[in-house]
C-alpha cells in the first residue's frame, strides 16, 4: 500500500509541475502580445489628445506675449500699458482673420457633391459648425476693434463704475469692459432673472 501511494504521489507531482510548466509558457507568449496591443492603443489616442489641446489654446485667445510687469507707483493705463494691450489685441485679431481665410480655403477645397447622403449630411454639418465658430469669431473681432478704438480712452477702466479693471485681468480677457465686482453682480442677475 504505502508503494502505491508513493507512485501515486510522484505521479501528480510530475503532472501538476508539467501543468505549471505550459500555463507559465502560454502566459509568457500571451505577454507580448497584451504589450504590443498596448502599445498601438496607446500610439493611436496621444495624438489627437495633443492636436485637441493645440487646438484649444489656439482658439482661446491670443496667447503670444509676455505679461506686463507694472513698476511700483506707475501711473495705471500709462503709454507702456495702452502699448503692451495694444499689442495683444492686434496679434489676437490677426489670429483670428487667419483662421477665416484658413476656413473660406478649407471650405472651398474640401466641398464636394458626394453621391451617398449621408456623406453629404457629414460634410454640410463640419460646414455648419465652422460657419457657427466663425461667427462667434466675427463677434469678437468686432469686440476686438472696439477695445482698439478706446485704447487712448477709457479702455482699462469699468464701464459701469468707472474703477480701473486691472492688468491681470486685462490680460485674461483683453475685451472686458467691466471690473470683476459689476461682471459678477451682472451674472448673477442674468441667473436670477433671466435677463
């Protein structure tokens, strides 16, 4: 008896290491693939996380300048100021025509009259939906010309209190024709009322 234990013994031990020995090779040839799935997945989605993120910034606002750094006891909206805003405004607006002719030669080159309609119904909402942003864009560059024309005014300066609206913010929203506390009771005004 205690001999066909021991055969039995010695022949589960031989088959559970054989099984441990193919269950660690189809894991070792199932890795590299696992690794090279990972690897694609990951190549394809970095790209157009980083091109919608360009894209973003771009669209934001003009973002190519250097923040003002005021000196102590300098005079607010000075003739370095007017200059430094100045400079924003014009290099946003410039940004902002760009993306209209880029738009106009983008339209015209990609318009086609495709035969299955729902290839024509994809391509005429694209259309909508850059008319609809170029429009918003007309809307602000017109905003943009505006804050040009009262640069040697009373740009930088609330237009409901009359207190000076600040550089930071300023530089934020170059358009902004409030300060902080009259844009804030306003928004909430528009929530309460619905005006």
């Amino acid at each position: 008896m205690a001999v066909k234990k021991a055969v039995k013994k010695k022949v589960t031990t031989r088959s559970t290491q054989k099984g441990a020995t193919e269950k660690a090779a189809l894991t070792r040839k199932a890795s590299p693939k696992k690794a090279e799935t990972q690897k694609v997945t990951a190549k394809k989605t970095t790209p157009q996380k980083t091109m919608s993120s360009t894209h973003k910034m771009d669209d934001n606002h003009f973002t190519n300048f250097t923040p003002y750094k005021a000196k102590k006891g300098e005079e607010y909206m000075n003739a370095e100021q007017v200059e430094h805003f100045r400079h924003i405004l014009e290099g946003w607006k410039q940004q902002l025509m760009s993306k209209v002719d880029e738009t106009v030669h983008h339209m015209q080159d990609e318009a086609a009259n495709f035969p299955d309609p729902n290839d024509r119904a994809s391509q005429e909402s694209e259309f909508a939906m850059e008319l609809r942003t170029r429009d918003r864009e007309r809307k602000l560059i017109k905003k943009i010309d505006e804050s040009i024309d009262n640069l040697g005014e009373d740009y930088g300066y609330c237009s409901h209190c009359g207190v000076e609206i600040g550089i930071r913010r300023l530089e934020a929203r170059p358009t902004a024709t409030q300060c902080i506390d009259c844009k804030t009771l306003n928004e909430i005004r528009e929530k309460q009322y619905g005006k």
